[in-house]
C-alpha cells in the first residue's frame, strides 16, 4: 500500500523541492483536515497518476475519522470539473459571444448531492479547476467560497496543495 512518504521517496533528487513542499502542504495550514485531504484526493484524480492517487487515498483515510464522504466528494468533483473545465476553458479561449449564449447541456446532478458541504465542495472544484486551468471555472469557484465563508488563505492553501499534487505526478512520471 502506498504512502506519501512511499510517493516522496520515488521522486528523484531533481524533486527535491516537490518532496519537501508535499509534506508541508499536507500539515497543518488554514483547511479543516476534511477541505484538505478534499483538495489532494480530488488533485490526486486529476493529476492521473495512479500510485500518486492511491497514496492520497490511503494518508486520507488514516487522517480522517470519517474518509468515505470525502473520498466520494473529492472523486465527483474530479470528475465534474474534468467536464467542465473543458467545456467553460473552450467558451473563454473561442471568445465569441454565440457559444456563451448556448445552453451547455451537461449534467451536475452531483452538485446537488454532496456528502461533505457545499462550500468544502466548491472549494475542492476550485483546486481542480487552478490544475485543469480554467480561469472562468476558478473565478466561479472562488466567488462561492468566499461568499460562504472561506477565507483567501483557504483558498491559496488549497491552490498550493493542488500545485504540489499535479508537480508530484510531474514528477512521479518524468
């Protein structure tokens, strides 16, 4: 079974930095436990490096009294902003006004299912979306969280989990 400390010990001496700022991203910070083991197990999926990914999931279940919700939220807003990050980065890079009239017709049934909370989600949504680059996705997410309560440290602590997670499966693969 993976770990990080597993998955830090894989990265070569040109990971340095990544293998120290895995571990400290993953400690302490502005994020409850449930909004940061969200953040990497969702980056996790989104960087697409299977052993990254089982490493994240294993540290989240042993850090969280109650992982599955989180897992399951982290794995629906992966798989959601993959969608629409695609889908929101095309409208903003076309620039033309017709396709931002058209109706998306891709459906989000998940959003209104969450097991966590909505802000958390969205939180979660935001750290996939800064992976996937979508600015329109990021400025949405963003705007929610805030509005809900979070803090801008929050949301640059998810960011910066999110930025070692992709940097960590970068390395893992290179």
């Amino acid at each position: 079974m993976a770990s990080i400390e597993v998955i830090r010990g894989e990265l070569a001496d040109s990971h340095k930095d990544t293998r120290l700022n895995l571990q400290a991203v993953l400690e302490g910070g502005s994020l409850t436990p449930e909004q940061r083991w969200g953040v990497a197990v969702a980056c996790a999926f989104a960087a697409r490096n299977e052993r990254l990914k089982e490493a994240v999931i294993n540290e989240a279940k042993k850090a969280l009294a109650n992982p599955d919700p989180v897992i399951e939220d982290a794995r629906a807003a992966a798989s959601l902003m993959g969608m629409n990050n695609v889908y929101y980065r095309f409208r903003h890079m076309i620039g033309k006004e017709s396709y931002s009239t058209k109706r998306p017709g891709l459906r989000m049934n998940r959003l209104a299912q969450v097991l966590t909370n909505k802000v958390d989600f969205e939180l979660v949504c935001l750290a996939v979306s800064a992976i996937n680059g979508c600015e329109m996705c990021v400025q949405s997410h963003e705007k929610v969280v805030i509005e809900g309560g979070l803090s801008e440290d929050q949301v640059h602590d998810a960011v910066r989990i999110a930025a070692v997670i992709h940097a960590a499966a970068v390395g893992l693969e290179s």
